[in-house]
C-alpha cells in the first residue's frame, strides 16, 4: 500500500463517486480508478462493488476506512514534526454559525493550543458534509434534531460521527409594525426551513425567500413572520427591532460531524467547541 491510494480510496468512499473523488484531490479520474484497483490488487479484495448508483464500501472496505484514515493522519503528523510545519484543522459551518458561535472557538482553542491554525469555511450544509466526508474538511457544525445525524431532514454521507455541544432554540418573530402575516420561510434544504417545517401549521400562506438572512431582514420590515434560530435573530430581539410571538418548539441540536476515526486528531477542537 503506499499513502496515495489510501488517499484516493478514502476520496471516494467519502464522495460515493470516482469523479466526486478526484475533483476533491486534484488528479484525473482515470488516476483515481487506477489508485483504487492497485489497492484492491494488492490487498487481494474487493474495497468497492461498482453500481450505476456509484462506489459502495464492500465489508472490507469499510473495515479498511478508519484504518486509512488513521494512517493517513499518522503520516501527516510525522511529516509535521519533521518539517516543522504547524497543524493546520480545517472546519466549515453553516454562514450564520460561522459569524456567531465560531469567534469564541477561534479563542478557546488559541488558548489551549496555540500551535494550531484553525480554518473556517462557511457553506451550506450539502457542500459541508460532501467536504466531510472526503476529508477537504476535517469536520463540520450545522444545526441537527433527534438522535441520528440526518433527523432533521437530510441524508449525511456514510462514516461520519457526531458530538451534540449545544442547544438552538428556535423563535417566531416580527417586527413591532407587522402589516403582512405571511409566514417567511427559506427554499430548498436550508436546516432553517427544515426546522420550520417541522413545527409550523402547513395551512398558513408561505413566501419563500433565498436566505436566511433575507428572511431576518424581510421580517425587520414588517413583510411577514418566520421562524429562526434564535443567534440568527438575538442582536435584534434585544434591540427591539424584533419582538417573541408566543410560540413553543423543540431545540435544536449544534452538532459537529467529522470523519469516523479521527477523533485523536479533532480532540482539542472538540474541547474549543463543547468548553
């Protein structure tokens, strides 16, 4: 085995496609498929069954993934103390969890290691997890319900963990001179309008709108009520730019996702995110 058909095998086991796989780490998908079948022949088994769906782990492959990755995350801690070159995390949230929650992560882990340079990317949930699991990201903080990752409504990728390191609560709100009662929501995917999906009456008159922060700055003025997590909304309720409308629902959770069998690797961002 050599540590580029590792990194090509856990490319597309991440991404479920050879093409996904190859436009995350740069080389020809032709590469790609060839660094995996080299691995298959030099371990004497099948890591993939080959589907018009895409690549699916075979038992052996999945037993092989956290072990690659394991590996890989050794070779680069080495290639580190040789160097002298200072580890560099990468993680991504949601755009608003990026502005609100991250600074004082940013803070506590300087504290507690400042030898790591931490990166934050902000991206929609789709991009954060497709980056997860192909290792672009070494893990992700979006907002999540229930006991599984993906109960609020979406489908994660194969392999990923998760920590819950806090709550979300969500808050219906207008502004103090509402003339519309039309209930704003996000289009498509956006965890916003799974959540509120989940707790609004489906009877009530919608307009969708692109982003959440479109939703915020409609309500701001008085074009409608919506339903948000409450960082996304908390500078204006206390403003008095917005005002609560008695409402009740279930938090959300804050939940980081990271590639399974990097834990020893995340453990200090982990600390900086649940402290």
């Amino acid at each position: 085995m050599e540590l580029r058909h590792l990194r090509g095998f856990v490319a597309v086991a991440g991404s479920g496609t050879v093409i996904g796989a190859a436009e995350a780490i740069g080389l020809a998908p032709a590469s790609v498929s060839e660094q995996v079948r080299t691995l298959e022949r030099s371990l004497g088994v099948r890591l993939f069954d080959r589907t018009p769906q895409g690549m699916r782990l075979t038992p052996q492959g999945h037993e092989l993934l956290s072990r690659a990755r394991g590996l890989l995350d050794h070779a680069e801690e080495v290639r580190r103390a040789v160097t002298g070159e200072r580890l560099r995390m990468r993680v991504g949230a949601l755009e608003m969890l990026t502005a609100t929650r991250f600074p004082a992560v940013v803070r506590r882990l300087r504290e507690r290691r400042p030898d790591i340079d931490l990166e934050v990317r902000s991206l929609p949930r789709h991009l954060l997890l497709g980056e997860i699991a192909t290792g672009e990201l070494d893990a992700g903080l979006m907002l999540d319900a229930g006991p599984q990752l993906g109960a609020l409504g979406f489908t994660p990728p194969r392999d990923l963990e998760f920590l819950d390191v806090g709550e979300v609560a969500l808050v219906m709100v207008e502004a103090p001179e509402r003339t519309d009662p039309t209930m704003l929501v996000t289009s498509g995917q956006c965890s916003a309008r799974l959540a509120a999906d989940r707790v609004i009456d489906p009877s009530l008159p919608r307009r969708e709108l692109p982003t959440v922060a479109t939703v915020r700055e409609w309500v701001r003025q008085g074009l409608g009520v919506a339903v948000l997590p409450d960082f996304v909304v908390e500078a204006d309720l206390a403003s008095g730019a917005l005002r609560r409308i008695a409402f009740d629902a279930p938090p959300l959770a804050l939940r980081l996702a990271w590639q399974r069998g990097r834990e020893d690797r995340l453990r200090d961002v982990l600390y900086a995110l649940s402290a």
